[in-house]
C-alpha cells in the first residue's frame, strides 16, 4: 500500500515513524526546504509529550524546565508551582530529532489532490505522485482539509458538525539587559479585548518568549511590551495561524492529523501533544485496516475535552472587563485548588475541580451571570 503524508512537521513526521514501526513505507512531502523551518509555535509543551508517548521522544531539544506560572491582571497576580509541569522546547530541533531516519522529500508543495481509481494523484510543483492513502498533517492552513470540505459540501455546510476560527500569533524572542524575571516561572497575562492571553515564556540565559494570540497581535504584543517594561534586543520574531474547532478527519482514505485536523486545545491553542496522541490512533487504525474507525476513535478519546474546550472559549471571549477581574479574582482565591488538580494538556480537569465546590459554583455563576453548569454537559 502507497502511504503519502503530506507535511513533515512533528505530528506527520511522529505519524511516520509510528507507521515504520508497525512495517509500513511511507513517503513523506514537505513544501519548504528544510525541516524544522520556519518556526511558528510558542516551544512550551507539558511534560506529557516527553511521557505519555508511545515512541520515546529525544530530550536532547529541551531547553529549560517550567516549574509553575504567575497569572497576572493588571497590578495584581498569584503564583502557580509545578515543579516540572512544561518543558521549554526548540522546536526546530524537535523536528529534526522527529524525522531522523525518515526520508523526507523537502520542496514538494502539495498543489492539488485528484481521484485516481481506489486512491488519489498528488500534484506537486515537482511532481505527480500516486498514493493509495493520504495523510494530511499539513498545518493550520492545510490542502488535504480543504480538499476534504470540497469533495463532502454536506458536511462542510454544517455548522453543528465542523467549523473553525483562525487566530494568528506572534512571537519575539527577546535577550533582556537585566534578568528581572524568574527563570523557571511562565507568566500569564490576562487583558480585556485579547481572547487568549500575553505569555512570558523563561528560556534561559536571559532570553523570553513573549507572545500574544489576537487580532492585532503585533500591536498588542509591541503595546504589552512598552506597558510593562520589557526592555532588551529583540532576537527572533515568529508568526502562526491557530485554528480552533472541529472538522472532519476521514474521507475515503484520507486522514487528517495535527494542525490540520485541528487538534489544538482551544483554551490556550496548543497542538502538539494532541497532534502526536492522534498520530498513535491513526496509526493504529492503518495498522488494524480499521482507517474507517479514526473519526470515531479520536471522538471517543479527546471529543468531549475539545467541546469543553470551544464552550469555554465561546464565554471567555463574551466576558467584559467587569467579569474578567471577577474571574481573575476568583481563581486568586482559589489559587491552592488550580495548583493542586490543573493539568497541562486536559484544562476541563480544573474547570470540573472548582465547580465540584457549590461554593465555587454559585460565585462563578453570580460572575457571569451564565448558566456556565453548561461547560461540563
């Protein structure tokens, strides 16, 4: 069986060296010149990436270690601490460590996707590769999935069913002339008219990740800088699209993985540990010839985390100023109990923790005058 996957960034590269493992060739497509580059992501991932993975990933791209994070609103703010909760990554050279041993066809920009018999003709701006399965792990702006939405309009016309919001994130990487931050603590920013949030990101000998998700992210992050401080040599700008919602995964073998199935946490728009847990379905599916069971299997596995997910963000970006410093406040008070039960990778873990608590309930719904017993249904 001919396998193409189409894109070589972690989760297809991943995907690949699953499919290795259980005896099947693939081909690997990627359009830029080089694996690893450009970088778009943040580099922070929970230690679950290094931990709950089939393959074991090499450490050697860990930079720093992320002991806890300081939540901050306006003047005020608490402190968080999780010793070892997140890794500092460099994510060029977790890519290249992922594809090592891989033969990766670098340069191939994937054009448009015909059927061709029981499979499909990839044109490419080199070539016309034939392939009996297509797998699409080709990012936030992805062919395959259009290709998907083209061909099956019944679902793609249905809102209740898939649909996805583009967000674009910026980051600086920034060397500061005096280290007055901590070294092992992730700061976050909370900010009225920002629908994710500000985040300072440790990454060792004096150089931080500061990035914002948003519709002016430029001039939110360059507003943020001058507003707190933050001075230094700007030595890194990255920019990325985060899709955030739900579409289909299969189509008449072909499969979505990654960004382009967005697999992303909708409260904080990280892909990467849910990009390589659904590698290990798909794979398994391949494997079993059970493709036809990828849409259902990642549904029963990570569907309700995700809907929990967009129902929160769908509040969060309804609340004023008024309840943001009400929520800021109650998570505050609350701080020992986040602590305690926050996961890195399942955000509904905390949610559902805080509105165990009657007390903790009647005060979130006094906040925002919402029937947020919503969020957990």
């Amino acid at each position: 069986m001919e396998i193409v996957i189409v894109g070589a960034g972690p989760v297809g590269c991943y995907t690949a060296q699953l499919l290795k493992k259980y005896g099947f060739k693939t081909r690997i497509i990627e359009e830029h010149r080089e694996v690893g580059k450009p970088v778009s992501c943040a580099g922070l991932v929970g230690r679950q990436v290094f931990e709950n993975t089939l393959l074991p990933l090499s450490e050697s791209s860990i930079i720093n270690q992320i002991n806890g994070a300081l939540v901050c609103y306006r003047d005020d703010n608490f402190q968080i601490n999780r010793e070892g909760v997140a890794h500092v990554i460099d994510r060029e050279k977790f890519d290249k460590n992922l594809s090592q041993g891989l033969e990766v066809e670098c340069g191939k920009k994937l054009i448009e996707i015909n059927k061709e018999g029981s499979g499909y003709i990839l044109k490419t701006e080199v070539e016309d590769i034939y392939t009996d399965l297509v797998v699409g792990a080709d990012g936030a702006n992805s062919r395959v999935r259009k290709y998907i939405n083209f061909v099956d309009n019944g679902y793609a016309n249905d809102k209740k069913k898939g649909y996805i919001k583009y967000y674009l994130g910026v980051q600086y990487r920034i060397k500061v002339e005096e280290n007055l931050l901590c070294s092992k603590i992730t700061q976050v920013h909370l900010r009225e008219g920002i629908p994710f949030f500000i985040w300072v990101i440790p990454e060792g000998n004096n150089v931080f990740r500061v990035g914002v998700i948003s519709e002016n992210a430029r001039e939110d992050l360059i507003g943020f800088l001058r507003d707190f401080k933050i001075k230094g040599e700007i030595i890194g700008k990255l920019a990325g699209i985060i899709p955030v919602g739900l579409t289909k995964n299969y189509y008449k073998n072909i499969a979505l993985v990654g960004d382009a199935a967005v697999q992303v946490k909708p409260l904080t728009g990280g892909g990467i540990y849910y990009g390589l847990k659904s590698a290990e379905l798909l794979a398994e599916c391949i494997r079993d010839n059970r493709l036809d069971e990828y849409d259902r299997r990642l549904k029963k596995k990570y569907g309700r985390e995700i809907k929990f997910g967009l129902k929160a963000r769908k509040l969060y970006e309804e609340v004023n100023e008024k309840e943001l410093k009400n929520i800021f406040m109650l998570f505050k008070k609350n701080a020992g109990i986040i602590e305690r039960a926050a996961n890195f990778e399942n955000h509904s873990a905390i949610f559902i923790e805080i509105l165990k608590n009657p007390k903790i309930f009647r005060d979130a719904r006094h906040i925002l005058s919402r029937n947020i017993g919503k969020l957990l249904f």
